[in-house]
C-alpha cells in the first residue's frame, strides 16, 4: 500500500499516526504541495479533488483521511484503534464526522489567516475572518473540553481514531492563534496524545519537511 501525503497537512497527519500505530505496512510518497504537484494530472486520476491523503492499495484507491483511517484499521488483525461493536463504532465515527463537519473547520481559519497567508503572500490575517473563528472554535471547543472533563480518551476507554483524527486537526490549533487556553481538559487529553510514539514520529516527519 501507499499513501500520498503531505506531513504539514493535518488530514494525512491523522492518517500518518493510524499507520504507525497501527504498525501498518504502508509506503509514504511524498507530494509536493508546495509546487502544485498535487494538481498535475497524473496526481488527479488518483484524486480528483485534488487533496491528499490519497490511499493506493492494489487497483484500489481511497481519498477522504477519515475514510482511509477506517479501512486501514480493518485491514489490521487485532486492533483496537477500531471498536468492532457496533455502538463503540458509532461513537468513534461521531467523532470523526463531528471532526470534519465542526472541529477542523474552525481551526482552519485561525490556520489559514495566521500561518498560511503568510507563507504565502496573501497579506494580513483578516479580523472578521478571526471573529468568525472564533465563535466557531470556542462553539465547539467547549462541546469537546467538557466532554474530556473527566475522561483519558476521546472514545471509550482507549485510545481510537477519534484521538487521532482530532488530535491532528488540534495540533493546527496554537500555530494558528486560537483561543486553546481556555479549555484546561481539552489540553490536557492532548498532552496526553503528544506522548505516543505515534505522534512524536508524526512530529518528526513534520518537521523534516
């Protein structure tokens, strides 16, 4: 199998840690965002939207990270990252749908408006932009802050998908300036996430890049 990614991106981040703790056996090509590449035609047979992760698995090709999680742990014997009971599953899947759907969103624009545009010469972060991230993260901040109030894992008893799924959309969260002291549980649980090997090679990686 490989996955075509990006290390800086916190999509293929979450499925990056999935393999590893998975112990998956998965090649990671790299793809250089910074140059367009994942625009160039022979990227977009693979992915249309031209985003990455994308998972190539024989004649199989998955995209969307979430999805890519779920199929990587079903192809592993014996994990845990992935309940098999169906009310577990659900649970863990709420989590990453509300991650996608609410969480990640919100974190996005403190990303894009303090650090991307910067990077790459659009100017000023814009104030209304920040307000609008602002209402949102600690809208959904909070849900999850009090959530962890008196929990280890997102998810059950153990660590799952959902960990890793929001712990990658989270890492964005500092770097960008938004509001992450306010939530003491939130922060806690992360750094709790940022002591598995998972992370600290996902990190590595990152920086490396």
């Amino acid at each position: 199998m490989r996955l075509y990614q990006h290390p800086m991106s916190a999509n293929a981040r979450a499925v990056i840690m999935t393999i590893y703790q998975l112990n998956a056996p998965v090649e990671l090509v790299h793809v250089s965002l910074e140059t367009g590449e994942q625009t160039r035609p022979e990227f977009l047979k693979l992915n249309p939207n031209h985003r990455v992760p994308v998972l190539e698995d024989g004649e199989f090709v998955l995209w969307e990270s979430r999805a890519i999680m779920q199929y990587l742990a079903d192809q592993t014997p014996g994990q845990t990252l992935y309940p098999t009971d169906a009310r577990a599953r659900a649970d863990v899947n709420r989590w990453l749908f509300w991650t996608a759907q609410h969480f990640a969103p919100s974190i996005s624009i403190f990303f894009w408006e303090n650090v991307v545009k910067g990077m790459i010469g659009r100017g000023a972060a814009d104030p209304v932009e920040l307000k609008r991230g602002t209402t949102l993260f600690n809208e959904f901040a909070a849900v999850l802050d009090a959530h962890m109030a008196d929990r280890q894992w997102i998810s059950g008893d153990s660590l799952t998908l959902a960990d890793l799924s929001i712990a990658a959309a989270y890492a964005c969260a500092a770097p960008g300036k938004a509001p992450v002291a306010w939530y003491a549980n939130l922060q806690r649980w992360f750094a709790r996430v940022q002591t598995l090997e998972a992370w600290q090679r996902s990190e590595q990686l990152a920086r490396a890049a």
